[in-house]
C-alpha cells in the first residue's frame, strides 16, 4: 500500500484542458488549436470524434504529421508586420 502511494506521488498530474480557439477540418482529420500559455497547443481528431492525438506541441506536430503542420502554420493569423489597418477611404484601408 505504501508503495503504491509513493508511486502515485510522483507521477505526473493529469494534463490540465485549455481552451480551444479554432479548429481546421482537411479532408482527413480535423485539427483543434488549443490556447495555452504562451503557446498554442493541437489536437487531432478523426472526422468521427475519435481523439488521435491530444493538445501536442507545435514542435511535435511538425516532426509527426508535417503535412498537417504546414497547413496549419499557412492557416494561423499573425498581425501585420506594418502599421495596423485603423480604417477606410473610399473602400481603400488606410493605415494610421
């Protein structure tokens, strides 16, 4: 018994769910992005709910489904490297 209690408090504790913020669906998986702390996080799914993989790094899902990965990285929204769009002319976007 006092084993297994010495065992059990040294194991990991659960992996804490963060919340998901998006989610990519190709035409084999469907891929969730999770916000976690200072990074993002994927799960991957089939089309039926099954869980394939579960809130994996960046790093892990480019070294694992590459294809998958590329995807996702031409998909994620970064702010432009210019000054930001703070309006319109004429239908025109004009730049503060």
């Amino acid at each position: 018994m006092l084993l297994v209690l010495l065992l059990l408090s040294v194991l990991p504790a659960v992996a804490q769910e963060y919340p998901a913020v998006g989610q990519i669906q190709t035409r084999d998986h469907v891929i969730v992005v999770h916000s976690a702390p200072e990074r993002l996080l994927f799960t991957i799914k089939s089309h039926v709910g099954q869980i394939i993989e579960y809130q994996r790094s960046e790093m892990w899902l480019s070294n694992h489904y590459p294809n998958v990965y590329e995807m996702v990285v031409r998909g994620i929204a970064h702010p432009p490297k210019s000054a930001a769009i703070v309006g319109s002319k004429n239908g025109e976007p004009t730049e503060e």
